[in-house]
C-alpha cells in the first residue's frame, strides 16, 4: 500500500476543514478514512472503476466511504501494490487528474 503525496495531502486537508467544521466528527472520519484505505489491502479489485477512468491515464478504481454522500478514495493497482491517488468529498466535481 502505497499513499501518494498527493491523496495525503488530501486527507490532511480533509481532516483539519472537518475539525474546523465539527471536531467530534473530524476523529471518527480520520480513523474511518484509515480504516477504508487499510480495507483496500485485500481484494482491491472487488472495487469499480471510477467514472473518471476513461479520461485518466489508466485504470483508476474508487472506494466509497461514508453515507449520505460518500467519500471516494481513487486508487490504482500495479502488480501486488495498491496506490491510493486521490481522497475527495462526493460533491466535488469529477476528478480531473
């Protein structure tokens, strides 16, 4: 497993606005965030492809974390190695690379 600068970035970024924003909720969602990624270490190709793969250079697959609206991790898979590319709320427009 492999967490790029970029999607960890993300998830800092993530994190400090939700503990701004609701600071009990901002904990649970690190700990969940973790979790779902750690999640993608096993059978990671049980996971669609996210609608942006076709427009992105190669096979992009998402995870959905959360309820109401979920967020998707984006994440590629080469050989055995799983990268986590992006972390983005679902209302967000579509990824554009």
């Amino acid at each position: 497993m492999v967490i790029t600068p970029f999607a960890a970035d993300n998830i800092r970024e993530a994190h400090g606005w939700l503990k701004t924003e609701n600071p009990p909720y901002a904990t649970h969602w690190l700990r969940g965030i973790k979790e779902a990624i750690l999640d993608l270490g096993s059978m990671p190709e049980s996971h669609p492809l996210a609608p942006e793969s076709d427009a992105l250079d190669g096979t992009i697959r998402q995870r959905l974390f959360g309820r109401s609206t979920p967020w998707r991790i984006f994440f590629t898979i080469e050989e055995t190695t799983v990268y986590i590319l992006h972390v983005r709320h679902g209302r967000r427009d579509d990824w554009q690379g």
